[in-house]
C-alpha cells in the first residue's frame, strides 16, 4: 500500500518567519534564501554551526522486508547488502540512461527514507508504485510529516528527535517530525539559508537534480559514478546506457568548476551560454551554467556542463555579459 497525499506546491516552512528571513526562489521556494547576511551564514556552515531548513524537500519511505533487494533492481546503487545507518545516493534512470531522479538515501533497519527535489516526491512514489508487483514493500510520500534539516559537518547538534539521521563527510541530513520544526530551530540555530548551502555545495563539486542535469544527462557527465552508481551490478533500467559509457570513456558533456570574473556587478546565472574566450561572446555555445554562487571565501563561482573536447585549459567567458571563467576540471574528459 501506499500514502500520497501531498500535491505539487512546494511546503512553505514555519521558519520563512524568523527575523530578516527572505523567500527563495525557484527551485527552492518554501524556505529562506537567507536570513540578512549570506556571508556570515556561509562561514557559520563551513565551521559547524546552525542549520540549513531544507523543509520543502520531498521525503519518501520504503519498509517491508524486501525493500533493499526491491530498490536494488530500480537504482543504480547497490543496496542489497546496505548496512543500516549508512548514507548513500542512487539515481533513478530512463531507458536511455538520462537521469530522472537523485535520491539521497538512509535505511534505519526497517525502512529507508530518503529525500529529493522538491515536488519530485509524487512521481517517484508513482514509479515505485508501478514495480511494486509481489514484493514485500510498501511506499509511502511523507513529506506533509517529516521535513529534512542539514547539519554541517563537525555540528554537536542534538539529533535525538529525529526519525531518520543521514551522515556523510558533508554533514547529516536530518528526517525531522514536521510539528518540531520551530522547537529545533529555537534549541539548535542559528538558520541559515539555502543560498550558503548552494554556495558551499558548489564549492564542493557536488552536482544537483534539475540544477546540473537536463533531460539528456547521464551519470557519466556529472561525476554521479562511485558515488550514486555502483559499476559491478546490472538489472537496472538504464543500466546498458551506463556500461557503454564506461567502456567506451566518452560521455559528451563534462561537469566544470568555474572561477568568475569578481570585479563584475552581475554573475552568470542557471541556463547562460558558456563560451571560448577567444570566439567572443558571438562565438558557438560549448556549454551552459548550471549552478552559480558568491563563495565568502572564493569570491563568484559556478559550476557548468561543457562539450567533453573542450580544452581542460581554455579560457571561457560566460553569461551575456561574456563574464570571464577560469575552468577546473570536475570531470576528466
């Protein structure tokens, strides 16, 4: 059986009340972007402290005693031997291998929970729901009960409330009973918006759904590989697009990193041409912006998709204001 009650519209977060909080924008509306100083709240994550309200994430849950040998021939991941408490990622794939669904996972020992991009949440229950046939699993949508909260890594935060805890090197996702919201927020702040977590994300090379993908990536392109898709197993939809790739070393795109020009008023943003410098801002587009940021450290920085023979050492210019960029290589081409 299944529950899937929450519609598309994202959740408006209790917290968008706090003092000097203000809305975020698409994709990530229903929580703050900040709360006044995006500076001081990208120092606080990267030293350990407060929180990140991730709230209008979707969250989904499997339990049932099949449920890892079940996820195990839909993901990319391996997950019939996943201990409990370990965090993982897997993808959801097409036919053709392009990436339809990012999911950050966490099983307890009797259900896994994991989260994706807000709004995402109803078609994958549908699409789990559709391969559900005589296995042990129920699916469920429980993203009008729980809300997702991060806590950066080296945060001695109280995590004794939370339903779900998911740990990585990047911190721990919190699967937090939605009524706790304000409590948690009041005992553990101080909040900190999504723009400073999109910041460090970035920073970090780390791709996201919707933000590094459009309707033709694949695993390959954004450095998913190891990370979100296990190479020694098969049975997975998409799964001969993958191998193919890997035999073969050429996917057509490449996830960069790029440093923007700081003396610039405006910054490249999501869907901007990328170009060479030396063709000029009239030049051929070898790739686009998918996720730009201003780092408290780094300055204006991004991170874009280029054609894979585009010279790791060629100097870009991006956005309509041909704002410089100076590449680093994410993925090897």
């Amino acid at each position: 059986m299944s529950s899937s009650s929450t519609s598309q519209s994202p959740q408006q977060s209790p917290l968008l009340s706090l003092p000097g909080a203000v809305a975020a924008e698409a994709p990530d509306e229903g929580v703050a972007a900040h709360y006044g100083d995006l500076f001081k709240e990208q120092r606080a994550l990267a030293d350990g402290t407060g929180f990140v309200d991730l709230s209008h994430r979707g969250v989904v849950t499997v339990s049932g005693d099949d449920r890892l040998s079940w996820l195990h021939l839909l993901l990319t991941q391996h997950m019939t031997e996943l201990p409990p408490g370990r965090a993982t990622e897997a993808l959801i794939l097409s036919a053709n291998g392009h990436i339809e669904q990012a999911l950050s996972l966490v099983d307890d020992g009797e259900t896994v929970w994991m989260h994706t991009e807000p709004g995402k949440q109803e078609e994958l229950v549908a699409y789990l729901e559709s391969m559900r046939f005589f296995y042990r699993v129920e699916t469920a949508d429980r993203t009008d009960d729980f809300a997702v909260v991060h806590l950066p890594a080296g945060s001695i935060a109280d995590v004794t409330g939370a339903a779900a805890v998911r740990e990585t090197a990047h911190g721990r996702d919190l699967f937090l009973p939605r009524d706790q919201l304000r409590p948690f927020a009041e005992a553990h702040g101080p909040a900190i918006g999504v723009l400073a977590y999109e910041a460090l994300r970035v920073e970090a090379h780390r791709p996201r759904l919707g933000r590094e993908t459009d309707h033709r990536t694949i695993p390959h392109e954004l450095g998913w590989i190891g990370t979100a898709v296990h190479l020694e197993k098969g049975c997975y939809r998409g799964q001969e697009t993958v191998a193919r790739v890997q035999n073969l070393g050429k996917p057509p795109r490449r996830l960069v990193f790029l440093h923007l020009d700081g003396s610039e008023v405006k910054i490249p943003v999501h869907g901007d041409a990328v170009r060479l410098a030396a063709d000029g801002v009239e030049g051929r587009q070898i790739g686009f912006v998918t996720t730009s940021a201003r780092h408290h450290e780094l300055g204006p920085i991004a991170l874009a998709l280029v054609k894979r023979n585009v010279p790791v050492d060629a100097e870009l210019i991006a956005g309509p204001d041909a704002t410089a960029a100076a590449q680093e290589t994410v993925v090897e081409p």
